[in-house]
C-alpha cells in the first residue's frame, strides 16, 4: 500500500471509531484497535471467539490462573492467543467484571468481580 492509501484507510476507520490514533511530528506513533473492532475483527478470525470468551470466564469464575502470568496462563489454557486474552480482559474490566493490574516484569494479577459469573 501506498502511504496515501494507508492514510486514507487510518483516517476512514478513525471516522467509525474502529481507530484511535496518535500523533506525532505529521505521522502515526500509535494506533490503538477500539473494542468494538477487535470484537467484530476476532469473531471473523477466531473460530468459534463466542466460546473462547465463555470458556475463558468460566476459568475466571472456577479456577482462576493463581500465577505471576495469568493472562498467559488463561491464553494456554483456552488455546488462544494472548491478544485474544488481553482485549477480551480489557471488554470485561470496562464492564467491571475484572480488574487487571499490570506490574514491572511482565508481571499481572486480575480480581474477579463476583458479577462474572452472571455472564456464564
């Protein structure tokens, strides 16, 4: 692609709010994927995401991964990618079901809220 083309695409998907992108110095420094893109993205991708999504809470809600890596941890479990994982954590602690904390190292920790399991 041409980087015309290119910028055409960015500022067509930033107008549906499927981007959000910053800038730096003219060009793009970062370019963030909104929800509701990956959400419509990765169920064309992912086989089956829906059941990926339930299977991933209902280990949050019976046997949530105890280690310093959970999300790794919850993407073996369930055969996913990370950014599978990551994004869908994201959908959830913006619903306030999970809380993600994020620590130097790679490390994380996630609080399930008790209102997950109304999700199963």
């Amino acid at each position: 692609m041409t980087p015309s083309a290119i910028d055409e695409a960015f500022a067509a998907l930033q107008n549906k709010r499927y981007l959000k992108i910053t800038s730096i110095a003219g060009g793009p420094h970062t370019v963030e994927l909104s929800a509701t893109a990956f959400r419509r993205g990765v169920d064309a991708v992912v086989p089956d995401a829906e059941a990926a999504r339930r299977q991933v809470i209902a280990v949050l809600v019976n046997d949530p991964p105890a280690g310093d890596r959970p999300v790794h941890e919850l993407a073996e479990l369930v055969g996913q990618p990370v950014l599978f994982i990551v994004q869908f954590l994201k959908q959830l602690e913006g619903q306030g079901d999970v809380q993600v904390i994020q620590y130097v190292g790679g490390f994380s920790r996630i609080i399930v809220s008790p209102t997950l399991k109304r999700l199963l």
